[in-house]
C-alpha cells in the first residue's frame, strides 16, 4: 500500500447483553482480518469510554508496508462483513468504525500485535518484542503429535 493509515473498531454493548455471547466471536473475525491482511492491531477490551450504562471495546487497526489492502478497502470490507448485525443490534451490540477525526484522541498503542507468516506473531510492548504462536496452531500440531504417536493397528 502506498501511504499509511490507521482505522479503529469500536464495539458496543448494550446493559442487558451477555458480553461473553458476542465478544470473542467478533474479535476473533477482527484478528484475522489484521492477519489476512497484515494489519498491527491493539484490542482494548472494556474500553474506558465513560460510559454510564452498557460496555465497548476498541480494536485498532495500522497499516504498514507489508499491509495488503487500503483503507478504503478495509472500511468497506468490516461494514459488509458488520452489516448485518442488525440483529446484533436489536441484542445489544452494535459493531462499527470510530470517525476519522476521533482518531488523534485514541493514538495507537505502545503493546499491539503484529501478524507474521502464520502461526507466527510478533507481540510489542514498548521496545520489547516477544515472538508468538497462535494457540489454535499449537493445538493442531500437538493434536497432529499425538495422532502420529497413536499405533493405528489398535485403533
């Protein structure tokens, strides 16, 4: 991509909603956006909004040079992939981009993550990086291990 950009992800939740029903399916779709895409991101669970009722959580998104899909293309792609969450949204969560101009008041975090080739993450906290595997990737290969220890014959 030519120039950098960041977008952010704001999820809402209503009072009355079971937070745990919605929340780790939409970050999960989120994360591996950032992860198709090559996209660093920084999720802020509980985010602090000042809310007096209902919770938010607050996902950033930032390009880099290795990103492969433009801001406008990313805008579009979590609309169409959100936008029939009406039915989200008559249960309580609302799931769409913060406002451009909002930015500058939410700047990027210092500890986000940074997709590699996968199952490899690079996660940042400061000057600190540390390398990672996903933990779906772990399960499989230990799966894969116990499989291949397995004597077929007496199965």
């Amino acid at each position: 991509m030519k120039k950098n950009f960041r977008i952010n992800v704001l999820v809402s939740y209503t009072e009355h909603v079971n937070i745990n029903q919605y929340r780790q399916p939409i970050l999960n779709i989120l994360t591996n956006l950032a992860w198709l895409y090559r996209l660093e991101y920084a999720i802020s669970t509980s985010h602090n909004f000042g809310l007096d009722k209902g919770d938010a959580d607050l996902i950033y998104f930032r390009s880099t040079k290795e990103t492969k899909i433009s801001k406008k293309e990313l805008d579009t792609l979590i609309y169409d992939v959100f936008r029939n969450g009406l039915s989200f949204f008559y249960e309580g969560v609302e799931v769409g981009r913060q406002l451009y101009k909002l930015l500058p008041q939410y700047p990027f975090p210092d500890e986000y993550c940074k997709p590699l080739n996968y199952p490899y993450t690079e996660v940042h906290n400061g000057k600190k990086v540390t390398l990672c595997v996903a933990v779906e990737a772990l399960q499989n290969l230990l799966n894969e291990e116990d499989l291949q220890d397995t004597d077929v014959s007496s199965l």
